[in-house]
C-alpha cells in the first residue's frame, strides 16, 4: 500500500521531494545555521534513526571525520549532503553553508539526518560492513564508488586523488572509533519542525532511489557530499 503523507501518495523519488518540501514548509534555500551535536547526541541520533547498535562507531565515526566531529555540521546534515536538481525542483530546503555555488540539504532535526547517512549507506552497499565491524572491507566498498574520487583522476581542486587518500581516511574513521567507544549516547535535540511520518519517506523506498545522502570531496555530483575539511 502506498504511503500517504501530507496529502500526497508517495510512489516516486519526486514525491519523497515534495512531500519532504511541504512538511518543512519551506521552498528554496534558507539562511545557514550550524547544528552542532555533543558526540553522546551524535550516537544517540544514529541509534534512533535505526543505525544497528554493531554498526554505529563506524558510521559515527565517518560523520565525525565528514562534520569535524560535528561542530561545523548545518541543517542537521551529517555528511554534508547535496540535493539533485530534482530536489531543488521540488523546493526541498538548501543552505549553502557560506560557499557560493554550493547547495545542501536542511533537514528538520538531527534524527532525519542521521536517517538521510544510513539510507544512503544502505544504498551504496555499506552497512552491512559497518554491522561486520570490518572497517578494511567498508574502504574498499567507499574506494570501488569512486567515494574520494577514482584513483588517478584530479579533482577540481588539482589534486590526483592516490590509494593514500584513502589509507589516511580510513585512518581518521579508525582513530574516531577509537574515541567514541566510551561514548554513552544521549537523546538527541528533538525536532524543531514535525515531518510526521516521512521520515525521508521510507528506508526502503529512498534505498532503492539512490538518494545520496553522504558526500566526501570538495566538488561532487548532485546527491553527493562535501568533506568538513573544505568548511571547518
């Protein structure tokens, strides 16, 4: 059976846009506000977004390295998520974190970001890895997408993206592990606009429309991310 939120029957990505668009009540971009979280809320907001208990430090731990452990994360985006033109059509949120010419989603509270990481881990293959505590294996997954760029290919930024690129970010997911297994997780901050039962509209259905919900190098595709180190 369909779902139904707001008034609209949710079949396609589109409507997940613009149902997501209508909850928030906004159109377009907004200003740019930071969301910072404590680590304890960071988990906590994993965790109740349904991130498996066996699976957080790792996730937690790549939107540390992605959001500066989360003191320069905005809109509640935990990987710094771009919207595809189809999102912008629809009037989804957009902040542009202070950087011309860039565009990223604002979500309406921390869990709906958190939600926005793990489907598009899902999606790519990677928190099955994550679950296995197999951080070699979720590399090698992120390096075969091409997630730091393809080795070999220069980024806009001129740099030839190398397999240390990746030896040195999974370097920074290990040691974030490190420090957040004495973590206790909290509540996170409570949503401060309703989105009822959208929650980005179904695990299942933003799976299986790829909605890239994590990004990485400084300029990417639409639905692609952008890495803290280019704003912290």
């Amino acid at each position: 059976m369909p779902t139904v939120i707001d008034g609209l029957t949710v079949r396609t990505r589109r409507d997940v846009d613009i149902a997501y668009a209508r909850q928030f009540g906004a159109a377009g971009q907004v200003a740019t506000q930071k969301t910072r979280l404590t680590y304890g809320q960071a988990l906590g907001a994993l965790l109740a977004a349904g991130c498996p208990q066996s699976a957080v430090l790792m996730v937690a731990a790549q939107s540390a390295v992605e959001t500066a452990a989360w003191k320069s994360m905005a809109g509640w985006n935990f990987g710094n998520v771009t919207p595809t033109a189809g999102q912008v059509a629809a009037g989804i949120p957009w902040d542009d974190q202070g950087i011309k010419g860039m565009k990223y989603i604002v979500f309406p509270d921390a869990v709906s970001g958190a939600k926005g990481m793990l489907g598009w881990l899902q999606g790519h293959g990677l928190l099955a890895y994550a679950t296995a505590n197999d951080l070699q294996g979720y590399t090698n997954q992120l390096r075969s997408g091409c997630y730091l760029g393809c080795i070999g290919n220069t980024d806009p930024t001129g740099h030839t993206v190398s397999q240390q690129d990746y030896n040195n970010y999974q370097a920074g997911i290990a040691s974030w592990m490190k420090t957040l297994q004495s973590v206790q997780p909290v509540a996170p901050p409570s949503a401060s606009l309703p989105l009822g039962d959208l929650a980005l509209a179904a695990a299942g259905l933003i799976a299986a429309a790829g909605l890239g919900y994590l990004a990485y190098r400084e300029i990417k595709r639409p639905g692609e991310l952008l890495p803290w180190r280019a704003y912290a």
